[in-house]
C-alpha cells in the first residue's frame, strides 16, 4: 500500500499549495518506489487542469513542482521502470534507497544493482546513488569530509 499512501501525500503537499507558501522546504517520498510517479504526475496536472476550485493555493501544475528540484522520490535498485521513470519525470528526481536492512533490502548488492544497470549513462547513475541526495539535504560534495568529521 505504500505507493498510495504517497500519492495521498503528495497531492496534499503539492495541492495544499504548500510548495508555494515555502519555496525553500524539500520533500522525498520514500519506501514505494519511483514507478508511480509519472502517473501521479500526470494525474494530478489533469485535476489542476480541470479541477482548480479544489485546489486553491496551488499556482501551477503539479508536474512543475516535480520537475522543480524539490522533490524526489527513491527508488529500488531492480526497478524495471525505472528509465521510463528518468525520462518521464527527470534523472534529478530519484534518490538511491538501500532498503537495508528491511525484509525486501537487495543488501549488500543494491548499490552494484544500479551501478551495474547497462540502460543508465554514467551522469544518471552518479546522480542516483549520490548527487541528488546531496542536493536533497542541502550539501555540496565539498562540504561532504568536513561534514563527515
């Protein structure tokens, strides 16, 4: 159920207009996957579209928030959508989640899983398993062995 329970959260960060009232805050949707999002995406721009009564406080489609850098999801390391996923919704969007050391974890091979993956070039793997969690909690690759210490 845990893809549900993120569309419902999403649609009422995004169509709560909370987005809009904190343009700095982040969000990531985790342990359901990446697979649902391009629907939810989709989904939700159809209802900004032709539901905008509802959703007040909303100021643009949802999918724009999506793409704006202040969302991501995680995704699993053997997910079979997951190109469809980075060409639908973006490569800066999906964060690595090693799912260590639940029942369902691919650990201790998640990480080769991905880096592994013939179908994501070099710059989407790098930004899965590392860059885009930077960007997430707010660091710089510089600031990672002061930060660390």
């Amino acid at each position: 159920s845990f893809p549900f329970e993120q569309m419902i959260a999403m649609i009422s960060i995004i169509g709560g207009g909370i987005m809009d009232l904190y343009p700095r805050l982040r969000f990531a949707f985790m342990e359901a996957g990446a697979g649902w999002l391009p629907y939810w995406s989709e989904r939700m721009d159809e209802h900004y579209e032709m539901l905008r009564p509802q959703v007040p406080k909303l100021k643009r489609p949802p999918s724009e928030h999506i793409a704006g850098g202040r969302i991501f999801v995680a995704c699993d390391p053997d997910e079979k959508m997951l190109p469809q996923v980075l060409e639908l919704v973006g490569e800066d969007v999906v964060i690595y989640a090693s799912d260590y050391c639940h029942w369902d974890s691919r650990f201790p091979d998640s990480v080769r899983l991905i880096a592994d993956r013939s179908e994501l070039s070099q710059n989407v793997k790098r930004k899965i398993l590392g860059a885009n969690a930077l960007r997430f909690f707010g660091f710089k690759e510089r600031d990672l062995g002061r930060r660390a210490a």
